[in-house]
C-alpha cells in the first residue's frame, strides 16, 4: 500500500522530500527496487509509505 505522488521538477522534489523528514518521516528502502530508481520512499511513524518519485508519471495511452 503505497501513495504515490510524480515529482518532476527537481528542487520541488528534494524539498518535499526533506519537508516529509523534518515532519518525522523517515527515507527507506522500497520492497520494490522500481521505487528507489528515481525516486526515494518515505515511511511515517506509523509504518505508513509514501514514494515521492522524481519523473513525469504514467501517461495515458
């Protein structure tokens, strides 16, 4: 269970990265190795996982 958000720009995505660790998130490796790729994994207190992924996102075909 994973809340994903696609980042694109750079600086917003280091800044909402380390936003989430000043809040008492921590960065995690992934389960899955796609998310470390380009991206960095997050995980609250409660154990809850946020990815922050630094591209585009999916586009519709």
């Amino acid at each position: 269970q994973l809340l994903v958000f696609y980042i694109p720009d750079e600086e917003e995505f280091q800044q909402m990265k380390e936003r989430l660790i000043s809040f008492g998130g921590r960065h995690v490796t992934s389960t899955n190795p796609y998310w470390d790729r380009g991206g960095a994994t997050i995980e609250d207190p409660d154990g809850y996982r946020v990815v922050l992924m630094n591209t585009d996102g999916i586009t519709p075909v």
